[in-house]
C-alpha cells in the first residue's frame, strides 16, 4: 500500500524540498495549474505530459516507443514537477517521484474544469498542450471523464503499491484543499 499523507501542512513541507513532484488525476481536476503554479515557486523544470509526451501537431498521437523514451528522459532529470496520469507509465515514473499529488475532486468538478477549459481556449491551443493542437471536446473525453474514478483509480492505486511504496501521496479532493495547501506554503 502507498503511503498517504492525511496532513496538508506535512504535504506542505514535503513540497518545500521536493526535487521531483508527480502530479495525476482526471482530466480537467487542476493538475496543470498547480503543476505551473508550484513550477514557479520552487523553481521546479514543469513537465506537461500533454505536450512532452503524447502529442505532437495536429493531434497526433507520439508513436509509443518514443513516448516511453520521452518519459525515461524526463524523470532521469535531477529535478522536475510532472502532470500528467497515465498509469502505464507510473512505474517509470514514481520510483523517481519525491511526492506525489493526487488530484482527485468529484467529476462533476472535473466535466466544470474541462468545459470552462474549452471555453476559454477554443480555437486556440492552452500552454500545456503540444502546439497545434487547439482545444476539443467530444463526447468520448467526457464519458473518460465521467467514468475516471471507476475505470482508471483502481489501475493508479495498484500502481502506486507496486512501484511507489516509499512515496508520500496526497490526495487532493476539492479546490479548497488545493487552496489550503497553498496556504500552508505561504500563498502564491
């Protein structure tokens, strides 16, 4: 079993020397923007797996070889906060991870963050994302979205106790808590 963290004031300090940082959960729950925000404070390399990783121009999807090796670059880097949950990859990722953040809000938070998400850079391409690819949704995403905690949770827990025993996981369940442990870093 993971080790979870159930003080957001230990989380906070774990943050304040942190070297490497993972980021996960459901599309839309406010990976990227914490990952940015925290990024900008301890002067952390941000890795968007979006961007990085999985798509080049034009939605197409990295060919998965090359994926794997993106990967494989970016946590053997000395210092990084990383978003992005893909459990196939955690166990490339997490035995390199320091703390890991859940971000884990009820769906309903996640569909509001996707949608508004979509509002606002429609047409257009958000800064996480690989260029060329202009914000979308479809159905499809939003099923993803509906379904996260049933279909994808179980694969991250038993990722987590297979590869990241020794790491510290909170789990982030509103955008109050996500205030609160800003809060306890001193507000950014």
């Amino acid at each position: 079993m993971a080790r979870y963290l159930a003080d957001l004031a230990e989380a906070a300090d774990l943050l304040s020397w942190a070297e490497r940082v993972l980021i996960i959960g459901c599309s839309g729950s406010g990976k990227s923007t914490l990952a940015q925000m925290l990024s900008a404070r301890f002067a952390l390399p941000y890795v968007s797996m979006d961007r990085d990783v999985f798509w080049m121009p034009g939605w197409v999807q990295r060919p998965r070889a090359e994926a794997l090796a993106a990967v494989v670059q970016a946590v053997e880097q000395s210092r990084w906060i990383m978003d992005g949950t893909s459990p196939g990859t955690l166990p490339l990722r997490l035995p390199r991870t320091d703390l890991v953040l859940w971000m884990r809000p009820p769906r309903r938070v996640s569909l509001y963050g996707v949608v508004t998400r979509w509002l606002k850079y429609r047409g257009r391409t958000r800064p996480e994302m690989a260029e060329g690819c202009p914000e979308r949704l479809s159905v499809e995403f939003l099923r993803y979205i509906w379904n996260f905690e049933k279909t994808e949770s179980p694969e991250i827990e038993q990722k987590l106790a297979d590869y990241g025993l020794d790491v510290p996981v909170l789990i982030v369940r509103s955008h109050a808590e996500t205030r609160q442990l800003l809060k306890h870093l001193g507000g950014l």
